[in-house]
C-alpha cells in the first residue's frame, strides 16, 4: 500500500512538472491591436520580435466599411496600444473601443504629419497619409515614441528599428521616383476608384483627374459617370484604376466607355499575399502597376 501511495505521489509530482514545462515561458510582447493589415506591419516594422500585433480589419477587407462584431471588442481588452489612423478613416473604433473597456494606450497615426501636409477637398482632410512613403516614416516614428514610453527599458531598439526602416523608405521613394521618371510627362495621368491615393501621386509626380466613387459603400449615379467619362476624355486620361477590395466592374465600364486601360489590383488599405504582404511590397507593386499601365497606354 506504501508503494502504491509513493508512486501515486511521483506521478502527480511529475505530471505537475510536465504541465509547467508544457505552459512554457511567459509571453512578454506588448500586445497591440491595430485597425488594419497595412498599420500592423508598420508596428512590426518598429517592434519586431517585442510586439504581438492583431489587425482587426482583415487581410483584403475595407477600412472603410468594416462593421466590428461584438466578438471583436474582445480583442481589444488585453491589449497595451492601439493604433488606428483618424482622420475619419477608421471612426468605428471608437465605439468598439468603448464596448471592450480597453485600458489600452490610443495612437491615432495621422496626428503625427503636420496638418500643413494634409490634402483637403471641401474642408475635409484626405486620411490616406502612409501612402506616401514620407508619412509612413511619420507614422513609424509615433509608433516608435509610443512602444518606448510602453517599454522604456526597448526604447533603443525601436529607435534602431525606425532608423532602418526610415532609411528603406528613403530608399523606395526614390527608387519610386526613377521608376515614374521613365513615364512621359503627358502619360501621368489617371482616374482611381476612390479617394485614396492623392498621396501617393503627389509623391511621385502623378496626377489623378477623378474619382469613380466619392466615398466606397456608395455607388455614382449616371449623371456622375458621364461626368467622368467627359473629364477622361478632356484630360486625355490613359489609365482607370481600381482596387483588390472593390469590384472592378464599375472601373471596367468607364475603361470601356473611353478606351483607357484598366489596373485593377492596387492595394492602398490592406495587404495581401506574398508580393504585397508588406507595406514596402505594396508601394513597389502598386508602383510597378501603374507604371506598366501608364507607360503601355500609348
């Protein structure tokens, strides 16, 4: 009976031990949830290895029209940061953020550029900042700032990790800037689908002459079609853009109404697969894109 009890008593010892062993090591990441795909790489970008980051938008979902689940507030309540842009691009958060309790650090990206940079049309600021590699270094900085004073004793290593990255994106816009070089300067026109990369045109000397939609969600009347395919045709406009989260069929029934040609998968709000699965694979795709597009549509 002795026996009995004494091996009883190992192989409680024992399970005990294997289930610590099988817990492992403490996870001491900061967790950060940002709103989308594209802001999240940002954070790794800056955190590397000491960020556990969770987008909530999806991979190829919509910024703009994401509607949380209540399921989605649970995500929040752990987290340290959060990150969104502002500028009305992501305002759901706000209630979300309210419904989880999240005690969480908020760091609205878009307030790190200087409103003399923004682009306003009707009074209302552009939110779509990052894609301009110049305001996606701003954005990194902000996020290096708040990761520091989250984790004073790492504030070395995001400051190494923003250097570098701001050096990359140095790197891409200028690379950027030879690849457009190449485009006439009569070719560097186009229409994008919606409101999201005045931007990226003002950094590489492009120039956008409409809009499909006014805002996604909501579709263009005919009379607003018409208008657009007067203004292509009025600006010898070559290319019509659209983008992975949208439909392109609107996109193509203008192309086809002018004789444009159409790119239909540009990224702006989210990343994809494996080229785009980075923010400095989207711009170097998005960029060899458009420039095919441009420089083909003679």
């Amino acid at each position: 009976m002795r026996r009995f009890i004494a091996l009883v008593a190992v192989l409680a010892v024992a399970g005990c031990s294997n289930g610590s062993r099988a817990s492992g090591p403490a996870d001491t990441r900061i967790p950060v949830v940002a709103t989308t795909t594209v802001f999240a790489d940002l954070v790794r970008s800056v955190g590397g290895d000491l960020v556990k980051v969770d987008s909530l938008v999806p991979k190829g979902g919509d910024v703009h029209t994401f509607d949380p689940r209540p399921s989605d507030a649970g995500r929040l309540e752990d987290a340290r940061l959060v990150v969104a842009n502002g500028l009305g691009l992501d305002d759901w958060l706000a209630s979300l953020a309210k419904d989880s309790g999240t005690k969480a650090d908020m760091l609205h990206l878009a307030d790190s550029v200087a409103p003399d940079a923004y682009i306003v049309e009707d009074g209302i600021p552009n939110p779509h900042l990052w894609l301009d590699p110049s305001g996606a270094a701003a954005y990194a900085g902000a996020i290096a700032e708040s990761l520091s004073r989250l984790d004073p004793g790492h504030a070395a290593t995001y400051a190494a990790n923003n250097a570098a990255f701001g050096a990359r994106l140095d790197g891409l816009r200028t690379w950027g800037a030879g690849l457009v070089a190449a485009v006439p300067q009569d070719r560097r026109t186009l229409i994008s689908f919606h409101d999201a990369l005045p931007y990226f045109a003002r950094a590489y000397g492009v120039e956008i002459a409409g809009v499909i939609v006014k805002s996604p969600g909501q579709d263009p009347s005919a009379a607003d079609i018409a208008g657009l395919v007067t203004a292509i045709r009025a600006n010898d406009v070559r290319v019509v853009v659209s983008e992975v989260q949208f439909s392109d069929k609107l996109a193509r029934t203008v192309a086809a109404e002018t004789g444009a040609t159409i790119v239909s998968d540009i990224y702006d709000d989210s990343l994809g697969d494996p080229p785009v699965d980075s923010y400095e694979g989207l711009v170097r795709y998005d960029l060899e894109r458009l420039v095919a597009g441009l420089k083909g549509s003679g």
